[in-house]
C-alpha cells in the first residue's frame, strides 16, 4: 500500500527541488495515488525570503503546469495549492490573490521561520533554546489561528537542531498540539524528514524529523494528521509511505478528512 493521497509536492521553481507537476502526476497516478496536491513554496508579495520559492512572475506558469498535469491525468485529481509562512501582513494575497483570483484549493501552513523579538529566524536550524522553542509554538499557533491554512507542514521541524527530548521541547510540542485540537487545524507527518541525512544523537540514530515523541505528544491531544511525502523529485512523489504510516500506526494517530478539498 502507498499514498492514496499526497498533499505535499514542489516543483522546480522554488530552486531546491527538481521536475515539473505534470511529472510528478505521470509517477503517482502509476503508482495508484488517487488524489494529489501542488504544494509549492508561495512567492510573497513583497519578495521576502526569495532563496527558497518562486517569484511572483512564476505563479502563471505554475499554475498552467498544475492544469497541464490535471488534464494529463484525467483519473487523478490533482489540486493546486501552496506552501506559504504566515504573517498578517500577507493575510490579503493568500485570501484576494490565491484564494479570491485565482482560485487555489487549498494553503498549507508552513513555519520555516520564526518570529523572535521582532526578527524572523530559522526553524530548522536556530529553535535550541527555551525562548526560541516557545516562540516557534507561538508561530505555529498564530498560523492554525488565522484559518487559511488546512495543516500545518512538518510540526515537528525544531527536532533538525535539538538533539534530545527535553523539558522545553516537550513544551513546545504541547503548545503546538493544544493549538491543533482547538483550532482544528490537523499536524502533518511529513515523510521528507525520513529522506534526509539521519541526526547521530546521544539516543541514537534519527531522522531530523517527524521526531517520535512529538508525536507521542499529539497522540496525547488526540491531534488529526496528515501524511504526506513532501515531494522534491518526481521519483519521491509517493515516498516514505511505509515509514510515515508506522509513525501513525505507533501511537494510534486518526487522519484528518481533507475530502473538503476536492468538492
């Protein structure tokens, strides 16, 4: 068994992953996906942050390509979507422009960066302390909090530069699972993490993320998950099933009902 569905998938255009959608459509409908979702790394409109997404000039092409692959794949539903940071200050393009003009399915929210005393920081790479790690649950709490979003991607991404579970980590993952159950907004378990160079730490060998006792946490909560691949080639579209399956299976985790999303 592998992805029925698969929410997360990039394209070249945000210059770190390779393919275009009608690609990555031709591998999952192959492999018996039933339902897949463009999930690109939004362009903003004020260029910021520009190393990791497109620009605003590539949303046409983008999209054309994502309806490329639809009318490709007449048995696989393909959605157009897009990865996006939350900041109020981008609230009007995701709701006039994707949502409104030009009509996108579905936003997934995405905390890369975290907001700490008034600068934006690395998620993955500088989220290791006490103040960094509640406010990265703060930024996950105010992206579920704005309703845009229907999950949020890699939760659990401050496992990349945290070695072992602590006192402040297992906070920060409480302050994230509280703010999905009441938000309602699901937690993806997301299969990249099992694709990337595994953490050497004091407990042993890992994966940067999805980190296991995080989701022990959510299980605790009784949060929804998604699964999903977070595809960066096309070969990886239906990627790290297996793994991010047993995860769920592990703590008896309930998948969140996205059928919303295709009608």
């Amino acid at each position: 068994m592998g992805f029925s569905a698969n929410y997360h998938t990039h394209t070249y255009r945000c210059g770190h992953a390779t393919g275009d959608a009608p690609e990555y459509a031709r591998i999952a409908a192959a492999g018996g996906c039933r339902i897949l979702g463009f999930s690109d790394h939004t362009p903003l409109p004020d260029g910021r942050w520009p190393d990791w997404r497109m620009r605003l000039g590539q949303l046409d092409e983008y999209e054309a390509a994502v309806a490329r692959a639809r009318a490709e794949q007449p048995d696989l539903t393909v959605l157009l979507g897009m990865e996006c940071e939350y900041a109020p200050e981008f609230r009007a393009f995701y709701e006039d422009e994707l949502f409104g003009r030009r009509g996108y399915d579905y936003l997934i929210g995405a905390c890369h960066l975290t907001e700490l005393d008034g600068a934006w920081i690395g998620s993955f790479d500088r989220t290791c302390t006490p103040q960094a790690l509640a406010a990265y649950a703060a930024t996950c709490t105010k992206t579920m909090e704005a309703g845009l979003f229907s999950f949020i991607a890699h939760p659990d991404l401050f496992g990349c530069c945290n070695p072992v579970w602590t006192a402040d980590t297992a906070a920060c993952a409480r302050d994230i699972c509280a703010a999905s159950v009441s938000t309602g907004v699901p937690l993806e378990i997301n299969g990249l993490g099992f694709r990337k160079t595994w953490l050497d730490t004091p407990e042993g060998l890992r994966p940067p993320y999805p980190w296991t006792p995080f989701w022990q946490v959510a299980a605790e909560h009784g949060v929804r998950v998604v699964l999903n691949s977070d595809a960066h080639h096309p070969q990886d579209v239906l990627a790290s099933y297996d793994d991010v399956a047993a995860m769920r299976d592990r703590f008896a985790l309930v998948e969140a009902d996205l059928s919303v999303l295709t009608r």
